[in-house]
C-alpha cells in the first residue's frame, strides 16, 4: 500500500495538478508523434527545414518564460496559467494552417511560446498553493504522470500514423488543442492565488535579470539537462554504429525508463525537498550521469549478450541520475527564488532547461561524431563537473538572497 501511495497521487490540489499535467503531456505527446510526419508528408517541407524551422521556434519560444512569470506574479497565477494553456490549445490547432517553412517557424514560436508561459505561469501557482516542502512531492506525482501521459499521446499519434491522411492528422492537432485547454481548465478547481505585485519590495521588480547567482544554478541545469539526449539522441546512433545489440532495443530502453520514472520518481524524491537536499540530489544525479556513460561506452565491440546488459544497466542508472536531477531543480528553482516573484524566477529556470535540451542534440551528437567512443567520456566528465560546482554555486545563491533562507549548504551537505 505504501508504494501505491508513491504511484497514486493523494486527492486534493496535488491530484488535479496531475491529472491537468497528464493532459497536458498527452497532447504533447501527440504533437512529438506526429509533427515531423505530417509537415514533411502532407504539407511537403523537407525533413531537415522542418528541424530547422522547431528548433528555431523553440529558440524564440522559450523567450516568453520570464514575461509571462513576471505576469503571473502581478495578475495572479492561476488566470495567467489558464489563459496561457487556453491558449497554447488554440495555437497547437493552429499547425493545420500551416503551409511552408517560414509558416512553421512562425506557428513553432507561437505553440512553443505558449507552451513556455504556461509552464511559468504554472510554476508561480504551484508556489502559491502549496509549501515549500510539499512542492517537491507534487512535481514528483506530476512528472511520474507526465511519462504516463507521453506515452498515451505517443499511443494516439501512432495509430493515427496508421491511417496517413491528412484528415487523420488535421483530427489529431484538434485532439491535442483540446487536450492542452483542458489541462487548462482544471486550474479553475484549485484555489485562487492572490497576486504578489512587482516582486520583492527589497528588490527591483526584475530581479531575476539581476540576479547572477540563480543564472549560474540555471546553467548548471542546463548542462544536467543535457543528459536526456544521451540516452534518446546518442543511443540510436551508439547501438547501431558501435555495438553488436539489435537496433530495436533502443525501444526496450526508452521503456524501461519510463516505466521507472512512472514507479519510482516520488520515492527517488524524497529528501531533497529544500536547497540543502536539492544540492544533494544533484551532486549524486552527476555521479549516475557519469556512471551511465562510461558503462555505455563499455558496450562497444561486446558479444550480443553482453553489449545488451551494459545498456540495460546503463539505462537504470541514467533514469536514476534523471529523477534525482529533476528532484533537485525542483527544490532548487523554488528554494532559491524570492517567494514574491515565483513567477519569474520559474520561467528563468524553465528557460535554462529548454536551453539545455535545445543545444543537446547538436552538441552530444557532434562530440560523438568526432571522438567516438571518448565523446561518451567526455559527457560523464561534463557532468560530474556540474556536479561539483553545484554546491559552491548554490552557496554563494544562499549569501545573496534577500530575506530568510533556508539552512546553508555547507561543504559536508556537498
């Protein structure tokens, strides 16, 4: 019973942020199934223009996190979040107009914008509704919700991958418009969270722009981000260039691993529900990170059997690095922020790890691309560096924080 109430998430507000979560990664995970198909088949962009087109979308969306988190803490959360989501559901239907390239770019900026607001606006109401300690155990039901909803959407994208009509994937865009303003709606269940004004009256109304010490913890982020495209953007190309495992065991990786986070996140989350364990959390998230990489490597040139188990041990110790990672940015976006401007300080966090998984790809498929082997090496070094400096970034984050704080990092925590 104890494990099902780490699965299950308890009734109340903690419930409906997850199931407007699983909506909402529902959706996601439809547009993530089928987008790339439907504008290089029905619409006739090549695939490498409609890379181009997301990427540069993302790189214009992600700019609207710290607006839309500041607007939440002026206007008050839960009507930012609502509209933002609302919203995001209008824009995802909005791909059926698309017609070229500079189409896509601009719609992949509108969704990917809307999308990024949303999860800032969202970040402030969470702030707003629960405390400090029990935010952790919220975003741990959430994000084991969110590998369930994935899964769902990519389910739906599949089967209307089936049919390949243009009416098939002009219904699954509505579907996932639909689904986007749902997750919405369910805020209007959760309390109203009165608004914060401009911030910290100790402070400038922008503080976050000012503030270098929570920029430095973001970046650190970022690079811990940049984990996930090893195991879903490096593998691909490391099974079936330099090991003997069959190609399809990449989807036995990819679902072992979300099947773990589904099970296991909430319990991997406990005890970094502060700075102090938030540091923790990411200084042993570095250590499985690296860990991971150098057993992957390790699968090169092995007989079947072998090249299989190290990957399959690579991949249990890369989902545990990933939710002790997630475990400690949460407690260290909210920790760290001024309670009086949530809003914007989320939608920095927000942009550091759109940032990380935007800049991933490329760069951890170039490393490979040059050194082999030594690249996935040169990735367990990046990240135990990050790792390391964590702690003393996050102390000098502590020092700088205007008001109470909570308990110092100190080196032994590190």
């Amino acid at each position: 019973m104890s494990f099902l109430k780490d699965v299950i998430p308890p009734a109340g507000i903690v419930r409906l942020l997850a199931i407007s979560n699983l909506a909402k990664t529902t959706a996601h995970g439809i547009l993530m199934t089928i987008s790339v198909l439907y504008f290089t088949r029905v619409i006739g962009i090549a695939p490498e223009r409609v890379g181009l087109a997301l990427t540069l979308g993302a790189a214009v969306g992600m700019l609207s996190s710290v607006p839309a988190g500041r607007l939440a803490d002026v206007r008050g959360p839960r009507a930012v979040t609502i509209t933002m989501l609302a919203l995001l559901g209008v824009a995802a239907c909005g791909y059926a107009l698309v017609s070229g390239f500079v189409g896509l770019v601009v719609a992949a900026a509108v969704v990917l914008g809307f999308e990024s607001a949303s999860h800032a606006a969202r970040g402030a109401l969470l702030a707003g509704l629960l405390p400090g300690a029990a935010r952790s155990h919220a975003l741990a039901h959430m994000r084991s919700t969110a590998n369930i909803g994935v899964a769902l959407g990519s389910v739906a994208g599949g089967l209307g991958l089936l049919f390949d009509s243009r009416a098939g994937y002009m219904g699954l865009l509505i579907t996932a418009g639909v689904l986007y303003t749902t997750a919405g709606l369910a805020f209007l269940r959760v309390p109203s969270v009165p608004a914060t004004g401009a911030g910290p009256k100790e402070g400038p109304s922008w503080g976050v722009l000012r503030d270098l010490p929570y920029a430095a913890v973001s970046l650190v982020n970022s690079v811990l981000v940049m984990s996930d495209a090893v195991l879903v953007v490096a593998m691909p190309v490391w099974i079936s260039q330099q090991t003997t495992a069959p190609p399809f065991f990449l989807t036995v990786m990819l679902l072992v691993n979300t099947a773990v986070v589904i099970l296991f996140q909430v319990r991997a989350s406990k005890g970094s529900e502060d700075v102090t364990g938030g540091v923790r959390a990411w200084r042993r998230a570095s250590l499985a990170l690296a860990a991971c990489c150098a057993i992957f490597a390790a699968s090169a040139g092995q007989p079947v059997w072998v090249a299989c188990a190290l990957l399959l041990v690579g991949t249990l110790v890369h989902v545990f690095g990933e939710m002790l990672h997630s475990a400690g940015a949460w407690s260290l976006s909210y920790g760290l922020a001024p309670e009086g401007a949530q809003g914007q300080y989320q939608g920095l966090f927000e942009m550091s790890t759109q940032l990380g998984s935007m800049i991933a790809p490329v760069a951890v498929t170039t490393v490979l691309a040059a050194i082999g082997g030594m690249g996935l090496l040169v990735w367990a070094g990046v990240f135990l560096v990050a790792g390391m400096i964590a702690a003393p970034i996050a102390r000098w984050a502590q020092r700088t924080r205007i008001g109470p704080v909570e308990a110092s990092v100190t080196a032994a925590d590190a």
